[in-house]
C-alpha cells in the first residue's frame, strides 16, 4: 500500500485481505466447480443471466470481460451443459435471448451452499462476539449498498 493511498484504498485493502483469509478455506467452492466442470468465467455469465432474467448475447458482452465472440463460445458451451436455454425474445421475435435452465439454477445454488460453507470455516476461527459484530456491520452495509442500487 503506497504512503498516498487514499482511506477508501485502506479500507478496500482491508476488505480485500479480510476475504482472503476467510474464502476458500475449506475448497467447498473449488471442489464443486472442479466436480461439476464448470470455471469461474462460466460461473460468472450465469450469475449475470440470472440477475438479468434473460439477456442476449450482446447484453453479456457489454458486461462481460472480452468480446461477443468469446461470450457466444462460452453460452455454447453452457447451453451443450443445459445450464443455459436460448429462447426468442416474446417482445421481439429476432432477438435470441438466454436464461438459467433449473439445473442452471441448481449449480448456481449448490456454489453459493459451498461458498457460504468455506466462508463459515473461515470465520469459525473468530470468537462469537466477535462474528456478531461483524454480522451486523455486513447486514447494516448490504442494506445501504442494496439502497444505492435500487435509487
């Protein structure tokens, strides 16, 4: 950290060296996307597809890392997996759209259960006081991060 880092850089830095020793450390998360086949790129466009509802290809890229091409390589190959469907667009008939499939769904849950368990073992290692405090500060921060969304 540079001596002119700002206070936000400081507590990003914090954040970020927080997460690290708390994430991962029991690999639930990287087991289960190694077992399942799947790479954090895939897991990713699936977390964005189902924040979206349905979103095209276009859309994907435009939020996506890397060009539409790569996007359209990686919907493939998550439709051959059945964790993506494309579909018309009702609105628009010409507009091909993708969304989770149920088993789309099921991975995404069964990451988010084995993300949840690592972060557990993680923090296990802090006195209970403690991890209740730090669960309040984290609910009082979703909820106004979660308010600055929706205005």
């Amino acid at each position: 950290m540079s001596v002119s880092a700002s206070a936000l850089d400081i507590e990003a830095d914090a954040l970020r060296r927080f997460v690290d020793l708390v994430s991962h450390r029991a690999g639930q998360a990287l087991a289960r996307m190694e077992e399942a086949g799947v790479t954090l790129p895939q897991v990713l466009l699936m977390v964005r597809v189902e924040r979206a509802g349905a979103a095209s290809i276009s859309e994907l890229a435009g939020v996506s890392p890397g060009s539409a091409a790569a996007v359209s390589q990686m919907v493939d190959r998550l439709v051959r997996r059945d964790w993506l469907a494309r579909s018309e667009d009702q609105g628009d008939r010409r507009r091909k759209t993708v969304s989770l499939t149920a088993a789309g769904v099921r991975l995404l849950r069964d990451m988010e259960a084995a993300r949840t368990a690592d972060y557990a073992a993680g923090l296990s290692r802090l006195p209970p006081a403690l991890r209740a405090e730090l669960h309040g500060w984290l609910e009082r921060a979703l909820a106004e991060v979660n308010r600055e969304a929706s205005q």
